[in-house]
C-alpha cells in the first residue's frame, strides 16, 4: 500500500499541473482562479508521495486525505469553470473508481474514503456553492458520484479477492518452485551418487571395470593419433590366491581383496587411478608415467602387499606393467594384452616381482613413450 500511494500521489500531483496548463492555455473562463488551488493541491499530493514514501505514517490515511483534497479541488473547478462541469464530473467518478481499482486499500479504509468523498460530493450539491447548477445538474452530478462510488466499492472487492487468489497461487507456486529446486539438488545428488557407485567395486572400494574403460577411453581421446597422452598400465593379480581361499576361507580372500584395494588407493599420486580388473586382479592407471615411474609405483604396491601388518593371512602381488603404444590408436585391448603378457612374465619368474613388456621395453629405450 505504502508505494501505491507514493507513487499514486506523485502521478496525481503531475496530473493536476498539467491540467492546469492545459487550462490556462486554452483559455478557458475560470482557469486562472482554479490555478492557485490546483497548484497548491499539487503539492499537497507531492508532499505526501516524499512522506509516505519516507514511512512514519499509515499510507491508508495519507491516501483518504490525497483523495479529498484532490475531490474537494475538483467540485471547485465545478464552481469557478461553469464550462468543465461535464469533464469535472468525469474526474470525480474517475478519482473514485480508480481510487478502489489501484488502491490496495484494507476494506474499512476503502469503505471510509469513498463514503467520505460521496458525503463531500452530495454536501456540495445542496450547498449554496452549486446554486448556479440546474436540478438536471445536480442530479447528475449526484447520480454520477453515487454510482462511481458503488462502482469503486464493489470493483475493490472484486479486485481484493482476484488479488488474493493471485497472491495464493503466487504463494504456491514458489513454494512448488522451491520443493522443485530442492527436489533437483536431491535428484542431482542421487544421480552423482549412483553415478559414483556404479563405477565403484563394494568390496575393495577402487573403479570397477565401466570405470577403468571410461578413464582409458579418456585418455586416448586426448591429444592425436600420431602424439597421443603418454601412459601407462600396471596390472596386478594376488599370487596363488585360489590357494589362500582353500587354505584360509573365502573370508579371509574377500579381506585380502579388499586390504589389496586399500594398498593400491594410498599408492595412487597425483593423477593416477586404481581399478579392479576382475577377480584378484587390479590395475593402476598412470597418466604422463614412463616406464620407470611405472615401475617404481608398480613396485610400491607390490613392496606394501609383501610388508602388510593388518593382521591378515600374509600374501604377494605379482605385476606387470606396459606403455601406451601411439600405433594402438585408440583401442586399449592391445595395451590390456600386454600388461597381461608382462604379468605372466612376473609370475614366471617366481611371483611377488613387477615385469615389463618387451615392446614397452623398446619403446622406452627409442624413446617413442615420451614422444
């Protein structure tokens, strides 16, 4: 209501000056002993547009106030411009309608302002200031008033109930928008959730397969065919581990399993990732490893599982490491195939011991890896 009024008063306070140069203008008979009042009334109304604006006063009020003045000016013009009685009656109904229709007015207060200013408009009609109207006169000026203010009346409650539905259904919708939002976070968070989990094995707490070929598939799409990202893959198998489940329970394998997992996390740096291939065999992915550093990480694994003090039945880790080979292009099954033939080298050799590939061996000696 507060800014309803402040700017109501302001428009009102520009309206009444303009229709006084208008008048003065044109000429019309009477205009020039209007102006002082309509001037005066202009700054009633802009004085209460800064106040009401400012605060410290019930906008309702000020608003009833603005509203009389303005009405009282109007009648004034009635007598003094015999000429605009029509186009004053015209303002009066207008002040009154407008009054309820852009007002957010409480019901008394609205109640109040147009029985007000129907009371002032009827006194001025039997007072001896309308004296020169005709009865034809009066009563239409009567009959205008009075209909403008029921048209006010019932049109603000009209309005009053159209505004609180609105005002409800406004409510509504941004408490659904709300619930919406929050729901979309819930969903998102789920989402990253069950993204997270599927690419996670439950029992070991690396990336599972769809997440090892996701990370894979992201290297070799980096860079080109002729320059792809240097790499390398660090396959890893539990040695004799059919024998550990025989001869401590799948239990104690499962724990092994997951102590394996555990190792191959804090010996990840930087960039690299650690995956369960399948079964007892892991793998780490290094980014931007040469075979050296491959083989020192690789190393580092194998050195934690022999050293383990968890308290778990003692096991090893045999590996096998490779190097991306620029000439795969970008499919990883022939670098998968030769991390696992370096593997089975390992294991040939007598287990608990990392191995290299003879073309990774090459490659790093020709310097292709780093290329």
């Amino acid at each position: 209501m507060r800014r309803a009024v402040s700017v109501g008063a302001g428009v009102m306070s520009a309206l009444l000056v303009a229709d006084m140069l208008i008048n003065l203008a044109a000429g019309e008979a009477g205009a020039a002993a209007l102006a002082p009042f309509e001037l005066a009334t202009a700054g009633f109304t802009a004085l209460v547009a800064i106040i009401v604006r400012r605060g410290g006063v019930r906008a309702e009020a000020m608003a009833l106030a603005v509203l009389l003045v303005v009405f009282a000016t109007a009648l004034l013009g009635i007598v003094v411009m015999p000429v605009g009685r029509v186009a004053a009656s015209a303002q009066l109904a207008i002040l009154l309608v407008g009054a309820g229709l852009f007002l957010p007015w409480q019901r008394r207060w609205h109640v109040a302002a147009v029985l007000s200013a129907v009371g002032l408009a009827l006194g001025f009609v039997v007072s001896p200031l309308a004296v020169f109207l005709g009865d034809t006169d009066r009563v239409g000026l009567a009959a205008a008033v009075l209909m403008a203010g029921v048209t006010s009346v019932i049109g603000q409650g009209l309005w009053q109930t159209r505004l609180r539905g609105m005002l409800v259904q406004q409510f509504e919708l941004r408490h659904l928008n709300r619930y919406a939002r929050r729901q979309e976070v819930h969903v998102n968070e789920l989402n990253r959730e069950l993204n997270r989990v599927a690419r996670r094995d439950s029992l070991t707490g690396v990336g599972n397969r769809l997440a090892l070929d996701e990370a894979v598939a992201r290297l070799l799409d980096q860079g080109d065919r002729l320059r792809p990202v240097p790499f390398a893959l660090a396959l890893f198998d539990i040695d004799h581990f059919k024998r550990y489940n025989d001869r401590y329970g799948h239990l104690a394998g499962d724990a092994a399993l997951g102590r394996l997992g555990e190792i191959l996390r804090r010996a990840t740096r930087g960039g690299d990732l650690a995956f369960r291939y399948g079964g007892e065999e892991f793998l780490l992915l290094l980014p931007g490893a040469d075979l050296q550093g491959a083989i020192a990480a690789a190393e580092r694994v194998r050195v934690a599982a022999a050293e383990d003090s968890s308290g778990l039945p003692a096991f090893t880790v045999s590996g096998g490491v490779a190097l991306c080979d620029p000439a795969d292009g970008r499919d990883p099954e022939p670098l998968l195939r030769r991390a696992d033939a370096a593997l089975y080298l390992a294991k040939r050799a007598g287990r608990n011991r990392i191995a290299a590939d003879e073309l990774s061996v090459a490659m790093q000696r020709q310097g292709i890896a780093s290329a």
